[in-house]
C-alpha cells in the first residue's frame, strides 16, 4: 500500500529542525515552551505614551515592549520618529517596570546608539535585503529580529539570516508580518504557511506581527490566534493609548485597556499546543 500524503507531511513534521531558543538575558530567552508578547506602540512619541504603555505591558505580565524611535515611513512627511531621545525614553520606562526592549535599527549607522539601548534589534520589512545592514549587525552578540520583507520568498528571507549568522551572530528570531498580495481590503497578508514552514526549515524562533500583517485593529486577534494555532513563538503587537490620535499606525493599533483579554484569547491558544503565554 502506498504511503498517504498526510503520513508524508506528518513524517516532515517529524524530522524538522529543532528551534533553538534565542537568549535574552540569563533567565529569559525566545524561543522555548513560552510563547512571548511584545507590545507597545508603532512609534515612542513622548515620555508618558510610552510609559503608559510600559505599565500596561508589565501590568499583564509581559517581558518585552516594542516601540520605534527611528521609524521607516512610506512618506517623508510622516513622523520619522524622535531618534535617540525615543531610545532614552524606552530604556528609561522598560527599566522602571523591568521590561526588555526591541527597537528597529534604520540604518547602518545607528546600529552601534540601537544596540547600546536596546536588548533586541528589530529589522524592518523594507531593509531585509539592505545587507551591510545584515552584516553590521551580524557583528553583534545581540539578539536580533529580522522582519520579512513585505515582497520577500521565503527562500529569500532564511538567505538574508544568513547573512546576519555568517558574520558570527546566531541569535537571530524571524517575524512575519504579512506580504503583499492581490488583496487590498487588508494592508498585507499574514502568511501563516510561511510561520509553520520557517519553522521547519530553520531553527530561529518565529515571530507574528498581526498589527502589519492586517492594519485592521479589529482584525488583530483573529490573526493572532491563527499565528499562534501556525506555531509562532511570539507576537510583536502594536497597542496604543489613544490610537485615534497615534502618530503612526493608530488604525492598527489595539488601545492599552484591551491588553488583559488580547493575552487572555491568546492563552486559550497556546493551551491548546501545551505552551504558556507571557
Ligand atoms: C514596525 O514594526 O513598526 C514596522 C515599521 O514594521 P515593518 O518593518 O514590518 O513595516
Ligand atoms: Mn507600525
């Protein structure tokens, strides 16, 4: 009898690579049974938005706040984000409530300012393929997250990891948030084949960014819960105190009061898998 498909693909399953958790600090690392929140907003604007939103993260238990001082903006009238002062400010509330933090590095020279205030260097969806950028960072011991390019294979995006681990740095996690395709209803398109096939082609935790991958606030816990229920190790998402006013992605961005049910909905997920959600 010949072997059914389905046997194949659990077979697959079984022989994928392992994934190897990422190290943080020494008692927290990505990558494990934990599936790990990091939530914030799109941009730091100001000292108590950002602490705001430091509070609400730790409040619900969360290890990692997300915000981004230098800021890749489709138009160069938007906000392009408050620099180094928007690094003082996240290291300062991340610190006050004992928080980690993950910030995009832009450019090839604000690695060395990124990697002094960060604990994770996020980067971005349009530098995938900025490769000096890859390298520079590569050079780091420093946990980098590397965001797939919105038009980008998965071939291609496993490739530009290389780029990072070639230059000696393997703590690498990979998100996925979202690709461009035919439908415009949505701002992209989360790829959750992609989330379960990175995951067995590479041993870098796996990342979903359900704020991007949708642009629809009201859509972010429906794609959440699909990313995890694909095997995502974590979520990068974007929450706001006053979304209608945010600088950037307000549409997007889940106001603070909901973080207790957003990681309430998740955890009902991760049960499922036998996994926590922090
Ligand atoms: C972000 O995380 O705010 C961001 C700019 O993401 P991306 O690079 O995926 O567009
Ligand atoms: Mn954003």
């Amino acid at each position: 009898m010949s072997t059914l498909p389905y046997i194949q693909t659990f077979a697959a399953v079984e022989t994928a690579v392992a994934t190897q958790p990422v190290p943080i600090t020494s008692d927290f690392a990505i990558g494990r049974n934990d599936v790990v929140l990091m939530a914030g907003p799109c941009s730091v604007e100001s000292y108590a938005q950002t602490r705001a939103a430091a509070e609400a993260v730790a409040r619900v238990g969360g290890r990692v706040l997300r915000g981004g001082a230098f800021k890749p903006r489709t138009s160069p009238n938007s906000f392009q984000g408050l620099g180094q002062r928007g690094l003082e400010i996240l290291r300062d509330v991340a610190d006050e409530f004992g928080l980690l933090v993950i910030t995009e590095a832009l450019a090839v020279e604000h690695v060395p300012l990124v990697a002094h205030y960060a604990d994770i260097i996020q980067l971005g969806s349009r530098n995938m393929q900025h490769y000096p950028l890859l390298w520079a960072v590569g050079e780091l011991d420093k946990p980098v997250m590397l965001k797939r390019g919105f038009m980008s294979t998965i071939d291609e995006w496993l490739k530009a990891a290389e780029h990072i681990s070639s230059r000696g740095n393997n703590k690498i996690m990979l998100c996925e948030r979202g690709i461009r395709t035919f439908e415009t209803a949505t701002r992209n398109t989360l790829d959750t084949n992609g989330i379960a096939l990175a995951k067995q082609l590479c041993p870098y935790p796996i990342i979903a960014d359900p704020s991007h991958a949708t642009g629809r606030a009201d859509l972010v816990i429906p794609a959440a819960r699909a990313a995890l229920a694909a095997g995502a190790d974590g979520l990068l998402v974007e929450f706001h105190p006053d979304p209608a006013n945010a600088l950037s992605d307000g549409q997007q961005s889940l106001p603070l009061g909901v973080l207790p049910q957003f990681v309430a909905e998740m955890r009902k997920i991760t049960a499922v898998f036998n996994r926590n959600f922090t």
